[in-house]
C-alpha cells in the first residue's frame, strides 16, 4: 500500500485555503443524521466534541477519568505558541513555520507544519474569547514568554498552568454542548477496541470501568484524541491513565503507526529518587528563561553548590551554544546532561541531575518578579524535594515527556483506516523527530478546532456510509475478543503484579531506547522485551475479577499493549540507521556529538503495518520533500 | 541508584474505609505500612501497600488519581479528618510522608457529601460538579468568528484575580470539608473568573442564577460561613469568590 499525504497542490501559504475550499460540505440540514466518536476529552478530544456538536453533527464523546476536564492536557505548564508577533521581535507564521520544522530536524510534512502555524493565531482568539485569564502586561495586551528553540517571544501563558486554562475553556464548550443535548458524554470508560466495518471505521468496544460492563457504540466515523504513549517507559511526566491501548487497537485493525521510537526526553524534571517512585515530575521549560543550567567543572566534586564559586562551574549550554544558551531545544539539552553526567560532573545524591540556577535572575529582578513568574512550579518543587529554589539551585535531570510517533495520518488527519481520525499527541503529525515546547498546546487545538471540522466534514460528504448499528456481527466479534483477552489476564493467576513488569518494561526501554540509542543495545532490548512478555501472559497476577471496578485489571490491559508496542518502538529504532532529533543512534554523530541525519537514505516517514501476533510488523515509507526550506545541519551556536 | 534507607523510612498504620459499591455496606479495615520512605507522596505510599494486597490476593484499594502534579483534580480523600490530609494548600497525590513521624495511625476516607455518592473504597461520584459547569460555567461563543485576542484589553490586575479564581482544579475538596455540604467555593470560582474578564460580561446574569440553582438542585447545602472549605482547598481558593458570587446574585435582579 502507498501512502498518500493527499497534500494539496500549489504554494505554502495557499494549500490549507485552497484545501478548505475543495473540501466537500455537509448541507447543514444534514449533519444532525452522522454520528461521530470523540475518543479523548483533552485538548484534542474537548475542541473537538464541541466544534462538532455546534456544527450540528451528533457526537458521542469518551473518557477514562470520571470528568472531561481531567484530561492528561490539564498538566500542561509552560504555554502556547502563536505567530502573533504582539512583541514585534521578528516573527511571523513563517518564522514559526521554520523554528518547528527545524526544531523536528526536517522530519515533518512542510505542508503540515506550515497550516498549524497558519492557525496558531485563530487558536489564542478562541481561547481569549472562552474567558481563559492568559497572562497581561500592565496594558492590559496579552504577554509572552519565550521557549527552546526559538529566538524570538512568542509563547502565550496563564502562570505556570496554561494546560489548564486552555482544557478548562474547551472543558466549557463542551459542556455547554452536553447541555444542549448535542454531545452525550460517557466517562470512566475505557476503549479496547476499534470496530472496522467493510473497511471503514464504524464503531468502538468500550469496558465501563465502574461495572466492568463491555459496551458497544456504533457511528458514521470515529476520532482518536487518546494522547500520547510516553508511560511505555513506566515513568514519564505523563499522567497515570495515558496509554497505548486505544491507537494499538487500532494499530492491529490496519491504522499504520508512524515513527514510534521518536519520543521526547525532556531535560527539566525532578530527579528520581527511589524505585517506589511512580511518575516523574516535571519543572517546565519556560524556566531556562531565567535559570542557568551549570556543574561543576571538576568530575566528582561533591561539594555543596554554595561552596562552588563562578569559575569552578561549567555552564555547559551558554558555553557550547552561545546563540541560544540555556534555550536550545529539548533533545540537545537533554543529550547534554546525559554527556555531563556520564562524566562524572552530576550533582546530588543520585549523582544523576545538574543544576536549574535562579540566583542570577532574582539578584537581576527581585524575588517577586520571579516568584510571579514561577510560583507555582518553584512550590511544587519544594513540595516534592523540600528543597526551597530561591535559596538553592534546582537539581533537574531528564525525563520522558512526550512522543512524536503515533498513528499516522494524512493531511486530513485520516489513518490508513477510512473514517478513523487521530488528533493531537495520538497521531504523529507536525513535531518530526523533536517537538519545540509549546507547540503541542498548539497542535492538538489547530486539530480539534480549525482543522477536523472542515476534513471530517468532507469525508462524510463523500463516503457512501451504509446503515450499521451494534448489532452488526463484527461489533459481537470484536466484544468477544476483547472478552476473552481480558479473562485470559485474569485467569494467568501467577506471582508477579502488574507494576512490577510495568517497570521492568520502562528500565528496558530507558536503557537501550532513552536518549541515547545504539544497534546492540537495541537488539538486547528486543530479545528482553519479548522475554518479558512471554514471562507476562504466563506469571502475572491482576486480581479481582472484570464485573468490577478493577483498576489492577485496567493497567493489566494497558501493559499488555505496551509490552507489545515496546518492540515496535525498537524495531523502528533499529530501522532508522541515522540520528535526527530525539532518535540519537551513538554510531551517527557529529564531531561535537550532535545527532548526524542521513537525508539520502531516511528523509522519510516510516510507518508500521501490523501483520499478526509475533510478525514482523511491515514498515512503510512515506517520503518527505521540502521544496521550501533547506535541509541542513542543525546548528544552535 | 539510592534506595530508601533506613533512618528515612517509617512504619504507619492504616486504617481505610472499604466499600464495595455504591448500594453495599463499608467498613473500616487496617493495614500496615511498612518500610515507607518519607519521600514518597501519599499515593506512593497506597502503591506501596497495594502491591502487597494484590499478592496476598486480596482487592487492592481504589482510589482516584491521575497527574500526580496536584493539578488533574482526580485524587482526593480524607486524612484524618482533612481533605487532603494535613498540609495546607496540597493536594493528597502532594503530600509527602515526611509530614508523618514512624508509628502514626492515619485514618483515610473518601469525600463525605451527599452530592457525591461513594463508587468504590475512597472513589466517589463527583459528576455534580459537571452538572453545575453544564449550566453555565462557560462563555457561549462558537468555535471561530472571534475578536483579535489584543482587540478587548484585561488590565493586568484583574487578569491575575480571574486568574486566581480559575485555578480551582475541581477536587471537591470544599464540598467534603464542609459541614453543610456546600460547594460554593468551586461555584463562586468559576462564577467570579468570569464577572471579573470583559467575555464573560454579557451571560453574568444568566450565568449565575443558571448555576446556582443547579447547585441547590443537586442537593448541595448553603454557605453559613464555616470558612472550612477555604481552608482545605488545596489551590488556596478565596472565600472571597463566594461574597463576589453572592454579589453577582443579588446584582442579577432577582431580589431587586
Ligand atoms: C507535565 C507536562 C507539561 C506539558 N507542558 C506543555 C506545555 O507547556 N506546552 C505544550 O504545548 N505542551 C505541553 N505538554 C504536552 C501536552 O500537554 C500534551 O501533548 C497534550 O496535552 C496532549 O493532548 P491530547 O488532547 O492529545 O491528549 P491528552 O490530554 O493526553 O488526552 C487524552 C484523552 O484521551 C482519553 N483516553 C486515553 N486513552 C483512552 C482509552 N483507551 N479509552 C478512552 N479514553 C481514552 C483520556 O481519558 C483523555 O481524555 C506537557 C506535557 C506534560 C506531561
Ligand atoms: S492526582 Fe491529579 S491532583 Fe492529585
């Protein structure tokens, strides 16, 4: 099968109006006869069910956690970009274009990236226009911050809390279409599995995870806004419920999943401390706007930071990227601390962080300038540490935070499988092999506000859709499958629990498919996770039974998949013989050890075709031009 | 890497409300927790004692959680007698053992309230709050068609208090401490970030006589002043919110 980006023809600038004019419509009259699925109730999920529902389409929407508002999305901290240029400092949609194209090291659509910077702008509008309180200058304009990655401010934020904002006003569309009667919302309900109909996407099997009941719902197409997989690694900055599950269903029932082994390891979050330790937590990038990132210069000094003076530290990221400084993106300040401490230079008791340093932005604007800014985050950080950041540096090491695979889609944000749509951090669209930060707020409202009305619209328009309601056979199969899987976990009965493979899984990952990747190790970790799997479906002990609220049971199912979606990772991993962004392979580096592309052989996509249990899955590419922007060398000096 | 060591770990005991479900009986039932290092958060701590629950073969204990950054709402029971437990302004998945000394007995519970129904253990049924969102917690504008986000200018001073009352992350941690079960707090939060902003001007009145007749509705009591509910907010929530709700009341006609 060929993959098909269905990119419209003509210049950058005018494909998405272009696009948006060829699009089928649905006459207004006859929206209210399709029903659509709204799997997911963050960013993506939320601005989704509303728009549709105004629109006058009939929409079901689903959730795992017991409200739409508790959505993953709602931990998001630092901001949201937009191309408004409020600040006058140089930018433009073009700018914003390239910084994130450039930030994915060239391993994104063009057409993609420049349409979500088309709409950065609509997206800050809707949000002010929903009541949500983004931070203002003294004159009352709305203010900004900058990120990694970029040179110019054009990040929109609420305190350190923008996630929140920004999912509490789609929270409020959508609830005022659920009043309306337009949307019926379904919570606490876990999908296990798309129903694929004539091959069309007609339907999902849910489990009620308060009975326990499996149920059936049937609809004229079916939108994935279920987020990212970061939790494979067991401890992310993800929340606890964000899983693999729903887009691995959908995986084995033909949805190709694109680059899976781009994942993003933040390089601000709070240390581990203990294996009791369940998520990690992370200090938002907007902090190295005023924080400095240094250790000291001597390997395995342990003096406390205090006794260090100036010129026994190493400021390691002004020092070696003077152009962006404490601000280059993610990947490269990630692999930065990771060199630091594989030399010996880590800090504290672990010896496996660096330090985030304030001391030079409160001397410069005061303690209340700064408290203002970060309050929230420099408290929690107490909280977590009882350490106080005012007093003394943060100690920051790199996390999972983010993926940059998922389900792979076309310009209209379709899967391989008609009528499945996949939206925000689920699918793999705009960020290549690095997202920039703040740019994932972004992308997951350009989705669900501006860009899924118009698309969905138009395969709807056009896609003869016959009559099917769950009491079509493949509805009846499918509930039977995910039945019998879940007896199965059941049943094995054996001696370990569900968190003790869970981690194990993550410290396989961590090791062999974290920063920094290499062949051999990347063959251990297939054969390990395998081993582990098989170990899995034989010993692990899930408890209670399924006609009940059984929160064992739901990881069980969870790990199942992410025990499985491991190796795709790796196999992709393997696949990939270049560096390019958060996908670092040891044997291709720079001289100064920057991730070394090989544009000749994989400036592509490659997207994995399920093929049965235990098969090989088989990668298809999809290859990128650019005929706008040149491909070079990232460089951040 | 450190494990938890000695000198940093203590022992609890716990004595936790158990319920099947909602229709069934609870009780309490006693566990011990061992080997706690003091930097676990609470919810670590529950994993911890969970773990071994699953494999002696008994049903772990439910719970609700999900960030575990103090900010999804999810998670949330009472400690001792506070929602929350102990520490101020801190969510229970924030709380970290450190603030509990070896040999402490600490007894959890899920949210007392009549609006919210116990679904399983310390899980409860806080679809109430929706309910009250759903009658007006929001701006009605469509998706598109909107003003340029710099064409209506919010004086900073009152961007920070919208800002200070949208931080309610909707635990119903007001509602379980307070004696007469009201939930004014989380109303008068969102009813205030929206009198305060310019977009939410035009429906104010609507607004809050819609949602304060759904809270009395559900079955939420009235506000005497106990000040409880301000108290145990884990986001420090201004009690202040439901004097500029009632002002939005009487302002909205009705008594005048
Ligand atoms: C700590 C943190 C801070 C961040 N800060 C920023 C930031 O400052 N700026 C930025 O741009 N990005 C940030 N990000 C990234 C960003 O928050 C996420 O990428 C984004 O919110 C994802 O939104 P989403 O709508 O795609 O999915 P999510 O918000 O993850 O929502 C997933 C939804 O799907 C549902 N779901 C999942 N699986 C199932 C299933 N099987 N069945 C039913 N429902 C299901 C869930 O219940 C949930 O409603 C941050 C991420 C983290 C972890
Ligand atoms: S788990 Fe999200 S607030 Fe506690």
């Amino acid at each position: 099968m060929k993959l098909d980006s269905k990119i419209p023809d003509g210049p950058l600038s005018e494909k998405w109006d272009r696009h948006r004019f060829e699009l089928k419509l649905v006459n207004p009259a006859n929206k209210k006869k399709f029903k659509i699925l709204v799997v997911g109730t963050g960013l993506a999920g939320a601005s989704t069910s509303a728009t549709l529902a105004e629109l006058g389409y009939e929409v079901e929407t689903f959730c795992i956690q017991d409200s739409p508002r508790r959505a993953h999305s709602i931990s998001a901290q630092g901001g949201i970009n937009a191309a408004k240029n409020y600040q006058n400092d140089g930018d433009s949609i073009w700018r914003l274009f390239y910084d994130t194209i450039k930030g994915g090291d060239f391993r994104s659509r063009e057409a993609n990236v420049y349409r979500l910077a088309q709409v950065s702008n609509n997206i800050i509008d809707q949000c002010v226009a929903q009541g949500v309180p983004f931070a203002r200058e003294y004159s009352g304009m709305l203010a900004n911050r900058s990120f990694g990655g970029a040179q110019v401010s054009r990040t929109f934020y609420a305190r350190g809390q923008t996630g929140q904002q920004l999912l509490l006003g789609a929270y409020g569309a959508l609830s005022r279409q659920i009043a309306a009667g337009k949307v019926k919302l379904f919570t606490r309900r876990d999908m296990l599995d798309l129903v694929v109909i004539d091959g069309k996407a007609r339907g999902i099997i849910v489990r009620n995870l308060v009975s326990g009941d499996l149920e059936k719902y049937s609809a004229d197409a079916v939108v994935l806004a279920t987020g990212g997989y970061g939790n494979v690694f067991y401890l992310s900055t993800n929340a606890m419920a964000s899983n693999v599950s729903a887009a691995f269903a959908s995986y084995k029932k033909g949805a190709f999943f694109a680059n899976p082994c781009f994942t993003q390891i933040h390089p601000t979050c709070i240390p581990v401390k203990g294996t009791y330790q369940s998520k990690l937590t992370l200090m938002s990038e907007s902090l190295r706007n005023d924080g400095r990132v240094w250790v000291p210069k001597t390997p395995g000094d342990k003096r406390l930071p205090g006794q260090i003076s100036e010129s026994e530290r190493d400021y390691y990221l002004e020092n070696k990227y003077p152009g962006f400084g404490n601000l280059v993106p993610r990947d490269v300040a990630s692999r930065n601390a990771k060199n630091q401490c594989d030399m010996d230079k880590g800090v504290g008791d672990t010896q496996l962080a660096v330090y985030l340093d304030f001391e030079d932005a409160i001397k410069r604007s005061g303690q209340d300038v700064i408290g203002k800014k970060y309050g929230n985050l420099f408290k929690m950080y107490e909280k977590i540490t009882a350490d106080n950041p005012y007093e003394t540096p943060m100690k920051i090491y790199p996390a999972v935070h983010y993926t940059m695979g998922g389900l792979w889609v076309d310009y209209n944000l379709m899967s391989t499988i008609p009528g499945l749509f996949v939206l925000g951090e689920a699918n793999f669209s705009d960020h290549g092999s690095n997202r920039l930060g703040a740019s994932a707020l972004m992308q997951g409202l350009a989705d669900g506000y501006f860009i899924i009305p118009y698309t969905i619209g138009s395969y709807l328009a056009e896609a003869p859709l016959g009559k099917i309601d769950e009491d079509h056979k493949e509805f009846s199969l499918s509930s039977l499958e995910v039945e019998t899987r879940i007896k199965k976990l059941i049943s094995i009965e054996g001696g370990r629990t569900v968190d003790s493979f869970h981690r194990e899984l993550g410290r396989i990952l961590w090791e062999y498919c974290g920063m920094s990747r290499n062949n051999s190790g990347l063959k251990k970790a297939k054969k390990l996770i395998r081993d582990l799997r098989v170990e899995y479906w034989e010993n692990v002990l899930v408890g209670g039974s399924e006609k009940d609220f059984n929160q064992s049971l739901e990881r069980a199912w969870r790990v199942a998949d992410f025990l499985e979606f491991g190796e795709l990772m790796v196999i992709d991993a393997l696949e990939r013989q270049e560096s390019c962004g958060g996908h670092f392979n040891e044997k291709y580096q720079t001289d100064t050890h920057e991730a070394l592309r090989d544009d000749k052989h994989f400036c592509h996509v490659s997207a994995g075709e399920f093929r049965g249990d235990n098969r090989k899955p088989k990668f298809h590419k999809e290859p990128l031009t650019f005929e706008n922007v040149k491909l070079t060398q990232r460089s951040y000096k | 890497m450190k494990q938890a060591n000695g000198d940093k770990c203590i022992k609890l005991k716990l004595k936790v409300w158990r319920q099947k479900t909602q229709g069934s009986k609870g009780r309490f039932e006693s566990f011990k927790a061992e080997n706690i290092s003091k930097d676990m958060s609470f919810l670590e701590m529950l994993d911890v004692v969970n773990e071994k629950i699953i494999l002696s073969g008994k049903p772990p204990i439910a719970f609700d959680h999900d960030c575990r950054e103090g900010i999804c709402g999810s998670c949330g029971a009472m400690v001792n007698g506070r929602a929350h437990g102990p520490e101020k302004g801190t969510t229970l998945c924030q709380l970290h053992m450190r603030h509990f000394s070896d040999g402490d007995t600490v007894v959890i519970e899920p949210w007392r309230s009549r609006a919210f129904k116990v679904v399983k253990d310390l899980v409860v049924d806080r679809s109430a709050l929706d309910k009250i969102i759903q009658a007006g917690g929001y701006v009605s504008v469509n998706t598109g068609g909107v003003p340029d986000g710099n064409a209506i200018p919010v004086p900073q001073e009152i961007a920070e208090k919208a800002m200070d009352a949208a931080e309610c992350i909707g635990c119903g941690a007001c509602a379980a401490a307070c004696p007469n079960a009201s939930v004014m707090l989380f109303t008068g939060a969102k009813i205030s970030q929206f009198a305060l902003l310019p977009q939410g001007h035009p429906e104010a009145k609507k607004r809050v006589l819609a949602m304060v007749g759904k809270m009395d509705q559900l079955g939420f009591g009235n506000c005497t002043n106990e000040k409880e509910c301000a108290a145990e907010c884990p986001k420090e929530i201004s009690i202040i919110n439901i004097a500029r709700m009632n002002r939005e009341f009487l302002k909205s006609g009705l008594f005048s």
